[in-house]
C-alpha cells in the first residue's frame, strides 16, 4: 500500500495516551488502524441508514403472525 505524510494536530494528553500503549514507533499504525475501523464503522452506518424502512409488513403478509408460523 502506497503511503503519503499527513500533518494532523491532536492534542497533547491524547499523544501521551497513545505513546502509554504503542510507543512513539507504533503511533502511525495505530491511527492508521483506528482511522480504517472508524471509516468502516461509518460506511456500515451509512448503508443501514440507506435501508431503512425496506422491509414493509404489507410485502410480507404470511409473516403477519410470526415467522415461526
């Protein structure tokens, strides 16, 4: 995967947090690996939102009294 520099500010404490589990070596792969969960995160919300109210009860009368029936 091709990698390019990004200059982002976050606060002080919030860098000590992250060299306190990674070490000052690790902080890159581990905003990198947030960032990705984050973006997934989001994607997934997104198309849930998308979906809403596909399901419509009047499409699906034999489920009327359950599915089990």
């Amino acid at each position: 995967m091709v990698q390019k520099c990004a200059h982002v500010f976050i606060p002080e404490q919030l860098l000590a947090e992250i060299d306190k589990l990674v070490g000052k070596g690790k902080r890159s792969s581990l905003i990198t690996e947030i960032l990705d969960h984050e973006i997934r995160r989001r994607k997934l919300l997104q198309i849930l939102d998308g979906a809403a109210g596909g399901w419509k009860e009047e499409d699906h009368p034999e489920l009327k009294d359950s599915a089990y029936a």
